[in-house]
C-alpha cells in the first residue's frame, strides 16, 4: 500500500464522515477524530493476515483510545464515542449507534468513490448505495464502473 492511499484514505474519511455528521446532526468534531483514526493501527501493522485484519477495528480501538488519552483535548464521553465508532467499523453487516453507521458509510463511501475494490473483499453490506439514496444520487448517473 503506498503512503499517499493511506493518508487520501484517512483525510478522505474524515472529511466524509464530518459531513455526514453534519447533515445527520452529530458531532463534527467527533465523527472527523474517528474517521482520521480509524485504520491507523491497521496501516501501522500491514501485513496482516484476513482474519486480523477483520479485527482490525477491534484492535484499532485501544490503539485509538491510547492516543486520545495521551494527546487529550477531548471529554471521557467523546473519547468513548470515537473509540465505539472505531471498534464497530468492521461489523458492517451490525447496526449499531448512530456514530458508528456514520464511520460505516464514510469508509464504504471512500472506498466507493476511489474505487478501492474493498466491497469485493470485504462487503459494504449496502452502505455505499444507502448512502448514494440518502443524497438523491442515481448510481447509474456516477457508475465508477465507466469511469477511465
């Protein structure tokens, strides 16, 4: 994986999941923190075997919750939102709380816009065509499959 996919996808995420936030109301702040960490430990430890891999989120967490508790700036209750977030980001097939369907759909939405291939492996569940609804987006008017 080269550095400049790892840090698009990180910057992307958070970008995508900070105006998801918005529109459905949530916490920008929090909903941009989790998106930017999200898969830091995952791409600080490739690679990995499948199954680790499909726990990275479970892992990435604790990463995550070490990083917040030693830089601060944020509550108790925001760093365990944003760590949840990052612990459920896996289970796409789950509905969990509102903040973790949000980092959902921004990593499927991310991965759906480079065209990662990431659905082929892993399955976004929908995430990518629910999200394509909730902004009135036809997928046959952005089909990445004709794009060059």
């Amino acid at each position: 994986m080269h550095t400049e996919s790892v840090w698009s996808h990180f910057f992307g995420v958070a970008s995508l999941c900070a105006f998801l936030g918005l529109k459905r109301g949530l916490d920008m702040e929090i909903c941009k923190c989790a998106g930017l960490l999200h898969d830091l430990w995952l791409f600080r430890n490739i690679p990995l075997d499948k199954d680790t891999h499909k726990k990275h989120g479970y892992i990435g967490s604790d990463f995550a919750n070490g990083i917040l508790n030693e830089n601060g700036g944020y509550s108790e209750e925001q760093t365990e939102i944003i760590c949840r977030m990052i612990y459920n980001h896996n289970d796409k097939d789950i509905v969990h709380d509102e903040y973790s369907e949000t980092l959902k759909d921004a990593d499927a939405l991310e991965h759906y816009l480079n065209n990662s291939g990431y659905d082929d492996k892993y399955n976004y569940h929908g995430h990518d065509k629910k999200i394509l609804d909730e902004f009135i987006i036809k997928e046959n008017l952005y089909n990445i499959s004709h794009r060059p």
